[in-house]
C-alpha cells in the first residue's frame, strides 16, 4: 500500500494537475479558433508553415474542414507534398495554380506528356548544359547553338551565335535566369615543361553572346604552370578534366589533372573578386565536385573505399565539415562523380524546391584485372547533406567528423545498380532522376525520390513504391548492401530507341546520336541528329 503522502502520490497528481489544465486549455482554445470566421481563421492558418499545418489538419474536424476548403492552403500543401515552389508573376489566381500543379503531377505521375515535338539539333558538341528550359551546346568556340526548348504552350526557338575566338573552349555554365554563360577558353598553345599556360574565362550574356553587362571584368584570367613531380618527373602545363558549376553569383571551376593535384578555383563572377583557388591535401586528392549551395559544395575521393565531403571555402581555404564513407569493398573505386539540378538563380514559375532535391553519385569500381568496371548510382538528399553539414561545420583543425557507411547509409541512401551508362549530364532535376538509355531498348524509366510515407501512392501499371534494395557482394562489396530510400519507379515503352535522357521541370529530353562520315579524320564517327522534347504541363 501507497501512503497518501508519499512522493509517488505527489509525483501522480502534480502530473494529473498539469495534464488537466493543459486539457482544459486545448479545449479553450479550441472553442477561441471555432469561434473565429472562416476567413480571419484562413488567414491564422495561412502563416503556418506545410509541416505544421499538416498536422494542424488532424487536430480537429473544423480545422481539417477550414484546410480542405481553403484553395490556398490546399495550394500550399500541395506544393509542399510535390517538392515545389512558385515563384509565377502572373495574374492567374490561387485556383489556377493548383489545377496546373495537379495537373502536372498526375501527367508526371503517369508519365502522361501532353506535347511531342523533334528540332533538329545535327553537329558534334565539345560541351552542354541544359538549365531553365535552354539546350545549349558549344563546339570548340566556333559556335554556340542556344536552343529555347518547347513548352505545351509554346514551340521552340534557335538562336546561333558564331564567336571568333582563336583558343578552344573547353566548357562552359551559364544561368538563363541571370542571362549570363561562363566558357573557359584555353590559348590552344603547345604543351610545354617550362612556360606557363594562360586561360581565360569569359562571361558574356546568353541573348547576345557580348560581355555582361553585370560582370565588373568580363574576363578572367589564371595560369596553369608546369610543376616537378619528382627528381626525375615534371608535368607539363596541360588542362586536365574540368568540371564548372554556376550558382547564383558564384562560378565554381574544378580541375582533375593528369598526374598533378586537382585545383579548384572559386570566383563571385560579378565582382571578378577571387574567392579561392585551392590545390591542398582536401582539393588534390579529389576527383570530382558539385555544389549543394553557393556557400557548400562537394568534393568525392576514392581513396580506401571511396568518400564523399561536404565542403566549405572559409578564409580562401577549402575546409572539409563531414565525410561519408561508403560501404566497405573487396575492390577499389575507380572513379566517383557527383551530379544534381542545376541552380538557376530566379526559377520560374511552379518549380522544384532545390533545398530538397537528390544528388546522384556514380561509382566505378575495378572488379578484375582485364579493366572491368561495376558501376553503382548512389542517391542522398540534400536537405540530408544541408543537416549534417549544419551539425558538423568545418573547423580550423580541418579534421572532418568521418562517418562510416553503418552510420548513415541505410536510411538515408539508396544504392543501385546501374544499367547502360549516362552519357549526357542533366539527367536529375529536382527529386526526378531519368535513367540512362539501354542500347536496343525502347523503355524510358524515371525515378521519383519525393516519397511521403504518409501519403504513400498506390502502384499503377507505371509506378511502382519500391522496397529496400539488397546488393550483393558479387566480388566487389564485403557483404550484402542494403538501404531504404523510398522512391517510385515509372517506366514507359518510347516510340523509338535513344542514346540518352535529359530532364527538366517540364520535359524529358530525348537525344539521339548517328553514324556519319568524318572529313577530319579517317572513317566514321558520331553526332548529335535531333533533339525530342516530350512537355508536361505546368
């Protein structure tokens, strides 16, 4: 037996007392919000943010009744659930927006385009970028072919804007929101041990391919220098592979050289002003780069099992906050690049919510010794990637917080593996990912990674709610894989064959490349013919 005085006793009704006067204040204030008109109670809703308003719903039958009634918070949530945000300057009202946004996620959701159209697109391309609903691609400087990609609403525009420049371009990034493409010109000069290489990045407004107007020095400069390896080794003055991101007033550019440690330069392109230019122990040993945002970007190594690092530039230094390892290997990783939407600074319109987008990594591993490659795509969200680093900033020690594979990968990862291989870029936009085109198969798959368990869809006879993935070791892992990403599979049958998938906010790109005869050099080679644009609204 209890006594009555007893802490237990005190402990018990000190509880019953506060749970009821917490009861009999939910009650008031019920009562106070029921009390209040519809309107004024929409308008108390309306500051709430998806999350808590999502919850708000289930509070009650009048608040569920005063969310399911409003078209402006059915809106809001809807852009939420749909990973979206709107950013439209026209006059259509609230109820316009959300019959767009439902239409476009069921044509998304049944892979349902409304509008096929084929633009010619004939010549070979040394570089391309698709962003804010622009093709463009570059051959070597002699030209840029800008063309505006069709919408339901409107069809497709060509622009062709020959440049004289006597080096060759050897990539480029641009924002069609802030009508500006960077290119890196190489002076084309021979590959020597002793003199330096001079580079030029040049910023020129996309509409009329002249220097920018917002650009205070339109043309950056920086040299590549030979260096001596070793006693007996010295590399000579050559490019390597480059890598260029452009976000917002950012222009990234990362280097891999041959035989020499990777570089990454880092400028605002609007002031010229040099943000780094870093070849240390973090950047050397990298071999790609992406960027989550204009201050947080993404170095990947394959040192030991292969790591991906979330980066910050503090006082000109690239310092690394957290790395992620991958899962253990009985191989070695042969290469890892990273690749996600691009950031245009001012989207139009209803467009994806880039906080929440996914980044794909793909990982080559040597598996023999013939040259054989595994490949593997690796999937992670970037509000994962935003948490961590949050949590782990980078500090001066420039020690990262390490994170092997057991204490992040199930959950928050999805790793499969992958069939054909992605030759054109622009393949994720959003939480969307386009699988690459298998040779001799018509089918189109696209994966959806904005899954709310929630208010998880029923399969249809084109998507699927796919379960966790178990990858065997197969020779390549120490033991089975798994992760449970949640995503959707959509699949449909294509009219005809493709070399590649591009995708967008409002189509999927379909690129197909032909057999020609070279005047250049001895037998047959392989160019871009056309471009099919399959548009769903928005």
């Amino acid at each position: 037996m209890i006594a009555r005085g007893s802490k237990f006793v005190q402990v018990v009704y000190f509880c019953l007392r506060h749970l009821y006067l917490a009861a009999y204040l939910s009650l008031s204030i019920m009562f106070a919000l029921n009390s209040l008109p519809p309107e004024l109670l929409t308008e108390c809703l309306s500051y709430l943010d998806p999350r808590s308003l999502t919850i708000c719903r289930l509070i009650c039958k009048a608040l569920r009744n005063a969310v399911d009634t409003s078209v402006l918070l059915k809106y809001k949530l809807a852009l939420y659930f749909d990973n979206a945000t709107d950013t439209y300057e026209s006059k259509e009202t609230t109820s316009e927006r959300y019959k767009r946004l439902i239409a476009s996620r069921e044509a998304w959701g049944s892979l349902e385009w409304e509008k096929e159209t084929s633009t010619p697109a004939r010549g070979d391309c040394s570089a391309y970028e698709v962003v804010s609903g622009k093709f463009v691609k570059m051959l070597w400087g002699r030209e840029l072919f800008v063309l505006t990609l069709p919408t339901v609403d409107s069809e497709a525009h060509l622009e062709i804007h020959p440049d004289r420049l006597t080096g060759l371009i050897k990539d480029f990034a641009m924002d069609p929101s802030q009508d500006v493409v960077a290119y890196l010109e190489d002076d084309a000069s021979t590959p020597s041990f002793t003199q330096a290489r001079t580079m030029t990045m040049h910023l020129r407004s996309l509409s009329d391919f002249r220097a920018h107007s917002e650009a205070s020095c339109p043309r950056l400069l920086f040299e590549i220098a030979p260096i001596t390896l070793n006693l007996r080794t010295r590399a000579p003055n050559v490019l390597g592979v480059v890598t260029m991101q452009m976000v917002g007033d950012v222009l990234a550019l990362f280097i891999q050289y041959v035989r020499r440690p990777s570089r990454l330069i880092v400028w605002n392109w609007k002031t010229g002003e040099l943000l780094t230019d870093d070849s240390g122990p973090l950047v050397a040993t990298s071999c790609h780069f992406g960027c989550i945002d204009a201050q947080t970007f993404i170095l990947t190594k394959i040192a030991d099992v292969g790591s991906v690092h979330i980066v910050k530039i503090i006082a000109g230094r690239v310092r690394s906050g957290i790395a992620f390892h991958l899962p253990p290997i009985k191989v070695t990783a042969e290469c890892i690049t990273t690749h996600s939407s691009a950031l245009p600074s001012k989207p139009a319109g209803i467009s994806a919510n880039q906080e929440r987008r996914i980044h794909a990594f793909t990982i080559d591993y040597g598996s023999d010794d013939e040259g054989h490659l595994d490949s593997y795509c690796l999937f992670v969200h970037n509000d994962y990637l935003l948490r961590m680093i949050h949590l782990y900033p980078p500090n001066a020690d420039d020690l990262p917080k390490r994170m092997v594979w057991s204490e992040w990968g199930l959950h928050n990862t999805r790793l499969l593996p992958l069939a054909g291989t992605f030759y054109w870029m622009r393949y994720v936009f959003g939480q969307k990912v386009v699988c690459p085109a298998i040779e001799g198969a018509t089918e189109l798959e696209v994966l959806d990674f904005n899954v709310h368990p929630s208010k998880l869809l029923p399969d249809t006879p084109v998507r699927t709610a796919r379960g966790d993935s178990i990858v065997e070791n197969d020779g390549v892992f120490e033991s089975p894989v798994r992760t449970k990403l949640p995503f959707y599979s959509l699949k449909r049958c294509m009219p005809k064959t493709y070399t590649g998938y591009m995708i967008d906010e409002q189509r999927i790109v379909g690129l197909k490349l032909i057999m020609y005869q070279s005047t250049e050099n001895a037998g047959d080679d392989l160019e871009l013919d056309t471009i099919d644009v399959f548009c769903f609204p928005v």
